[in-house]
C-alpha cells in the first residue's frame, strides 16, 4: 500500500487545523484545542489505489520535541502552504516556506516538486478584510511554479477536500521510489483528533 505524507504548513492561526479538521471530519471547529504538533492518519483509495495519508500538524507554539522546519520538508512529499487572506504578514510568511522547501529539494536534489507544493489562502471569507489581493498569490504561486488556491475552511468543505485529494493524487505519483525519512514527533488517531474538537477551548474566530 502506498504510504502519502504531507505536510499543513504556515504561520500561527491561519487555519492549519482548521483545514486539516475540515477534510478528516467535513465539519469546521471554529475552536480547536492542540498543543502538540501531530500527524493524523486516513486511508482512502486514490485513482484505485490504497493509501495510507499522513499529515502533518505542526504547533505554532513552542513545545517539547517541537521539529524543525527543516526536519518537516525532508520529512513530507507534498506541502500545503497555507496564509491568511486577511493576514499580510502570514503570505510573507507563506512565501518563505515556499522559497525555503524549493531551496531544500534543490539542494538535494530531489524529484521535481512543482505539482507537490500548493499555496492556500485561507479565510476567503473574511475578505471585507482582506490584506493580501488573490492576485497576489496567484502571482507568488507563479513565479514559484505551485498550485494556488483561494478558499475558506469555515465554508467550503469540497474545495478543501479536492485540494488534499489532489495533493494525494499528485504525490502518490511519483512516490514510490522515494526513501523514507525521519518523521516529525508525535502521532495521533481520530480519536484524539475528536478530543481535540470536543475536548479543550483555545482560540475564537
Ligand atoms: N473566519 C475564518 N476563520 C477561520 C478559518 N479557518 C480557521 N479559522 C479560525 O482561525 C483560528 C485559527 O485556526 P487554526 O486552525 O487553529 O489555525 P492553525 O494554523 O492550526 O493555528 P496554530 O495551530 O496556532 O498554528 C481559529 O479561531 C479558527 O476558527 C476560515 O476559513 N475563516
């Protein structure tokens, strides 16, 4: 069975969790409880194909264990990079660990990683407040040869779960070959993932 590890990554509060919720559970959790960075795991069946998905969670705040980003790139073989629309200083961010992960793969010399990297502008809802123009993106995403997406956890659960499935699509392409590398820390099943939605209070929207 194939095994598809990717990677959620981007500032603090741009909707991580909040997108990664969304595809597992179809549901938006406005407040989502986790101090921990984690992977989750689903199977699903892409194209005919069984995989096994990872993904990865990182925690914004500093916590035991906590992987480098670095250690999350080698580690991943697709990246969502996510901002928040109505957050500049979070694309500025965005377009860091885009630069940061085409510079590693580079580096390394990695499979090509043009279809394994999509830009995300989370919030499109808040856009009465928006901060970052969609043209904006879509030019970053350009010029570093991703995939860009405008779109909103709190009100689209299609997009969000065609753009993972899309990721899955995409990496399970060429994967095969590729070796398996240190994982970041921390593992967690749905279970966990539902005390986190159930369980604690943290953020409000
Ligand atoms: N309006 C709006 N709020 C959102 C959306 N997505 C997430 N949020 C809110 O943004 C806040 C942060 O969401 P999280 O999913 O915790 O963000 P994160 O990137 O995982 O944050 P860290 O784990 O701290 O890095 C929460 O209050 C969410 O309810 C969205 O599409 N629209």
């Amino acid at each position: 069975m194939n095994e598809i590890k990717i990677a959620v990554l981007g500032s603090e509060g741009v909707g991580k969790s909040a997108l990664i919720v969304r595809f597992l559970t179809k549901r938006f959790i406005g407040e989502y409880a986790s101090s921990s960075e984690c992977i989750y795991r689903k199977r699903l069946s892409v194209d005919g194909k069984q995989i096994n998905l990872q993904l990865y969670d990182p925690c914004s705040q500093a916590c035991e264990g906590k992987s480098t980003v670095n250690e999350q790139i080698h580690w991943a073989d697709g990246f969502i990079v996510v901002y928040d629309i109505s957050d500049r200083s979070s694309f500025l961010t965005a377009k860091a660990i885009v630069h940061l992960i085409r510079e590693l793969h580079l580096r390394t010399a990695k499979r090509n990683v043009d279809s394994l990297i999509f830009l995300v502008g989370n919030k499109q809802d808040l856009c009465h407040v928006r901060e970052v123009r969609r043209e904006e993106g879509q030019c970053l995403a350009a010029e570093s040869r991703c995939q860009f997406y405008e779109l909103s956890a709190a009100e689209h659960h299609q997009e969000v779960a065609l753009i993972f499935f899309k990721m899955v699509q995409n990496a399970s392409l060429g994967s095969k070959a590729k070796e398996r590398r240190r994982r970041p820390s921390g593992s967690k099943s749905m279970a966990k993932l539902i005390n986190n939605v159930f369980g604690k209070r943290r953020k409000s929207v």
